[in-house]
C-alpha cells in the first residue's frame, strides 16, 4: 500500500506559499552515502559519496559542517556543506550510531554500540574528552536545551541513562520499555520523550524530576502489534505535536503534546527510521529505509505532501539551520 499524497494542483498551491529554502541531508546506510535535497522544490541536489555505514548526522549549528557517523570506519567524518567535501575525520570509538551536539555546537555526543560507551569529542581540537560507560548497545542520545543533561538509551538495558555535562557521570537511570532507540527533549526542557522499538512504547519523563509522566502506545488498524517499533521522534518548537516514527508499521504517529494522546497515523514509505523537521517546521523529513525514499510531511495539515526517491537505505536526516 502506498501512502496517500496530494494531488499535483494541491502540491503547486502547497508549494507557492512563501517558504525558506533549506537543505537537507539524507545518511545512505547501505549505499555509503549523502543524499542532499533541497527542501524548497523537494528534489534531490546531489548524491555524495561518503564512508561505511553512515547512519547517525548531525550540522553545526551555522551549518557549516555535517557530522557524519560511519559507523562501519569507526569515526566521524566531517562535510563542509559549501563544497560538499570530507575535511577531516573526528575520533569516536567502535561503531558510533546517534549522535547529539551541545547546543553551543561542540561537543559532540556519540553512542558507541559496541563497546558500551558515550564518546565526549571536541569538534574544534579533534580529541577526545570522555568515554562514558553506559549500558549494554547504547543508540539513542538527547541532550537538554541548557546542555546540562545528555540522556543516552541503551537497548539491552533498556535504560535512560542520565549525563552530567560538566563530570561526564552518570547522575541517574530510568528503566523504560523493551529496546529502546531514541531520546527527544522537548524545547522548553520540561519533558524527554524516549522511545521503545520492541516495547512498543513512548516513555514520557520529567528530566527534573528523573519521573515517569506517561507511557504512550500505538494501535494502527490491520497492522500487528509487533510491526509498531517506535525509533525516531520529533517534538514542535511549541510543544503542541509529536511525531514518532513506528518503523515497518509504515506510519508517523501524532501525537497531542498536552494530553499525549495519538491524534493520527500518517501513511509514509517502508521501515520509517529517522524525522527532521525544517526550521521553519513547515515540513517533517522521515527516511524510509525499505522503499529508499523520504516521505515529507506537511506540518500545518499533517498530510504526507511527496515522496522523493533516495540512496540506498536511508538512515538518518537532518536539515540546515538556515
């Protein structure tokens, strides 16, 4: 079943409304490379060849550089996103997966699934600052607005594993559901929502508190129990919608921000992994790892507007800040 999309004279309409352009950059697990795609016409700019195994980007914050987790080379590389180049590479130990930027831009947090440890790098000096034991294959990684708090998720453990920034120690873990793949603050910092691929789950937590708030499920009619594997989430600026990608289920849940109720179920490609948003938050980017495309979602109307082919098994996505 393919998933529902505007008509062409809808799309134009769409589309001729005053947006910012922005660029967006898609990580090709399997085919070793970046897609980039231009989020004003929404099609595809160029496909760059990159290292093994990219999954987990990451973009400085004046988009200048893209952090590229190869995870199969064992470190990061990094794109100059003008002439669209590897400059260098980053140490990050075995199999870096996600990664997260301080919001100041440096350091960069990375999982490392392998050898059971959060990689503290200094993107300017190209050191390392830390190794941080965590637990058994750790991916998810989030990191609280003030940059305090990095929240890693291990998903064997299947804990939230609480980091202190400044001691690079561990100051708390929450058990959450079975596998868990991905950590998102909301923006004002008050929640942290970390989802549970086998679990079937989004744990809703109070980072100040270290409290479950909420744990939110998924029921898609026709589609079995187990094929609802939560992995990436995105929260609105405002807080008012969330959106969970629920893997083979083909769907991105929505969800209220205030009563954390699911609102709808967007039909999008096969094996919906990774969302970015836009900065504008006009459209949501999710990568398809099956059907090797990108679904773009309209925000305002929640309605899947196009699908745009990509590499081979796309993984990961982020957008230019500008």
């Amino acid at each position: 079943m393919k998933p529902a999309l505007l008509s062409s004279s809808a799309l134009l309409v769409l589309l001729a409304a005053p947006a910012a352009a922005y660029t967006v950059y898609v990580s090709n697990e399997r085919g070793n490379s970046i897609t980039i795609i231009d989020s004003e016409t929404l099609g595809v700019v160029e496909e760059v060849p990159v290292g093994q195994r990219p999954r987990g980007l990451n973009l400085s914050p004046d988009g200048k550089e893209l952090y590229i987790l190869a995870s199969d080379d064992d470190h990061v590389q990094v794109m100059n996103t003008e002439t669209r180049a590897i400059s260098h590479t980053l140490p990050s130990g075995p199999d870096p997966e996600l990664g997260v930027l301080d919001p100041s831009g440096n350091p960069l947090y990375v999982a490392n699934e392998d050898d059971n440890l959060v990689t503290a790098i200094d993107v300017e000096k190209h050191t390392i600052l830390a190794e941080i034991p965590v637990g058994i294959e750790p991916e998810g990684m989030g990191v609280s607005p003030d940059g305090r708090i990095v929240v890693n998720t291990s998903e064997t453990t299947n804990m939230a594993h609480f980091i202190d920034t400044d001691t690079y120690e561990i100051v708390e873990n929450i058990l959450v559901d079975q596998r868990p793949r991905f950590a998102e603050f909301s923006k004002d910092g008050r929640r942290l929502y970390v989802s549970a691929e086998i679990g079937g789950t989004v744990t809703v937590i109070d980072p100040a508190k270290h409290e479950i708030i909420e744990k939110i499920g998924f029921d898609v009619p026709g589609v079995p129990p187990e094929a609802l594997q939560p992995v990436g989430v995105r929260v609105t600026s405002d807080g008012a919608k969330v959106y969970v990608a629920l893997g083979p289920a083909n769907r991105v849940a929505v969800i209220d921000g205030e009563t954390l109720e699911v609102t709808d179920y967007l039909l999008v490609g096969q094996r919906v992994w990774q969302l970015a948003f836009t900065p504008d938050e006009q459209f949501l980017f999710t990568t398809n790892g099956i059907s090797n495309d990108v679904s773009v979602i309209d925000v305002e109307s929640d309605t899947v507007v196009k699908s745009i082919p990509v590499g081979e098994q796309p993984w990961g996505v982020v957008v230019s800040p500008q």
